[in-house]
C-alpha cells in the first residue's frame, strides 16, 4: 500500500475510534474478558458457526438439526449479557464499517459493488437466524418466533 493512502487509512481508524460504536464495542470486549464462562459460551458459538460455514463452502448442505441447533445456542448465549453485548456491538461496528466501505465505493464512482466486488457483500459469519435480533440494536427485528418447549434454560460449554 502506498504510504500516503496507509496514512489516511490510519487517519480513518483514528476517526472510527472517536465514534460512539467503537467505543461501545472497546467497552463489551473489556468486559468479556474479565468473564472466563462468557468467553467460553462465545468460543463455543463461535466454532458452531465456523463449523457450519466450512460446511457451506465445501458445498455440504447444513441439515435442520443444525440450524436449530445453532439458534438454540444464539438464544442462550443472548441471556448471558456479556456475550449479548458483544455480539451487538460486532454487529453494530460491523454496520459503520459496511457504511465504511460503501462511502468509499461511492467516491470512487463505483454505483454497484456487487457486480465489480462478487463477495463485497457477503458475511463472515452465518446470520444468527429467525427470531434472533439484538435487544437494543439499531434498525428493524424480527418478531421472535414461538419457542418450543424447553427441559432447562441451564448451558453447559461444549453441549447444545
């Protein structure tokens, strides 16, 4: 990269750090960490969610079980309030970096960043799901769909 440009970039990541969004951000992760079963119920939805993308881009098809499965572990880590926070400030400095990214596109005179970028739009990670939305997020959320019935609200690391 050019020195000039990798300085505005810098420049760039100074202004993102002055936003509420990071900031907000900075404060969930300091909190994770002072939280050994918060970042373990992370870790583990997490690697559900890598797993199920490996399937996805090796073409295998991600079977029912496993999507429940996997909305069953974004419901019950969303009760624990570290690990919310975290995921809606992901989700939310993910959002000002996609405007980010658009701003820049759009002063470069690039109106459709699909069809010069494929995978501009794609996400590294799978949506949480139906029903799942951030408690305070901005924009628009699901209505949550009925839940089934439930043996205990209790999760174990390492169980779904």
């Amino acid at each position: 990269m050019e020195r000039q440009l990798a300085a505005k970039a810098a420049e760039l990541a100074a202004a993102i750090k002055e936003t509420q969004v990071y900031k907000d951000w900075a404060k969930a992760r300091e909190e994770l960490e002072a939280h050994h079963a918060a970042q373990v119920m992370l870790r583990s939805l997490q690697a559900l969610q890598l797993e199920l993308m490996r399937k996805a881009r090796a073409g295998e098809s991600i079977s029912q079980a496993e999507e429940e499965q996997l909305q069953r572990t974004f419901e019950t880590v969303a009760f624990n309030p570290y690990v919310r926070a975290v995921l809606e400030t992901d989700m939310a400095l993910g959002q000002l970096l996609a405007q980010v990214y658009q701003a820049v596109l759009m002063e470069l005179g690039v109106e459709d960043a699909e069809a010069v970028f494929p995978t501009a739009g794609k996400t590294a990670a799978p949506a949480p799901g139906p029903g799942w939305a951030p408690a305070q997020g901005p924009g628009p959320q699901a209505a949550p769909d009925p839940e089934p019935p439930r043996k205990s609200r209790l999760w174990v690391p390492g169980q779904p």
